[in-house]
C-alpha cells in the first residue's frame, strides 16, 4: 500500500437502494458482498454499507457559512473539474442536494466548492474542492 486508505462502515436500510447510489450513480466499483452489507471502491476508499435499517436517524445539522450542514457526514475532496462532473451528474439524475453546489468562504481563508446529499438512508455526503491544496487546512 503507497498510502494510507480509509474505511469507513454506515448503515442503510436497503443495500438494492445502496447499490443503486454508491454503484451506479457514485460510480463506485463493488466489492465483497453478503446479504448483510457491501463493500464499495469510493475512489480508492473503502466504504462498506452495512444493512441496519434502525441505525438510519435523522441527521442534526449546524451553521456552517449561514447554510445548515448535517452535523454527520462524509466526502470526498476533489479536483475541480472533477467536482462540477459530479455535481453535474447529480442533477442530470434528479438527484435532490442539501445544499446546493457552491463556494464557501469566498475570499477568506479556506475558501472551498461544496455541496451537501443524501444518499437513499438518510445519510449526508459532502463532496469538495479547492483551487489551491494550501487552503485545505488554512485558518
């Protein structure tokens, strides 16, 4: 392994929906299976939806910028480009946002592209980007 990878393990309340997200509108390759969960390829991450369909709560969220950002969520941080063909995929499947793609932080330290979905069971996916690397931990 050249570098570190992270795992990451969520409930979902129906792996057919989560195959559907992850699979075909993620574009993430799958892996292992059993009736119980799936391991998915989330761009070189593993993510592995797990079937516990009473771990799927609501999700509270926090200020962020004046939007309301789901306090639990995970991403991606993405090239640029890359980050408007997601966005772009997104909307093309009807796909709802929580927050609508937009630059946070415009002009101040930090500034990034983000936005906020839901994947079928509830949970908050933010996919980012910055123009420059150096502003990904800036204060």
């Amino acid at each position: 392994m050249t570098r570190p990878r992270f795992h990451l393990a969520f409930p979902v309340d129906d792996l057919a929906e989560a195959r559907r997200f992850y699979g075909e509108l993620l574009g993430c390759r799958e892996g292992r299976s059993s009736p119980a969960w799936v391991d998915f390829d989330l761009f070189d991450h593993q993510i592995v939806a797990h079937l516990a369909p009473e771990e799927c709560t609501p999700v509270e969220a926090g200020a962020v910028d004046g939007k309301q950002v789901p306090v639990r969520h995970f991403g991606l941080l993405l090239d640029w480009p890359d980050w408007e063909a997601l966005a772009e995929r997104f909307r093309a499947a009807g796909q709802a946002f929580i927050i609508e793609p937009y630059v946070r932080f415009e002009g101040q330290a930090g500034e990034q592209g983000t936005f906020f979905v839901r994947d079928p069971a509830g949970n908050a996916l933010e996919f980012k980007t910055f123009r420059d690397e150096g502003q990904i931990f800036a204060r």
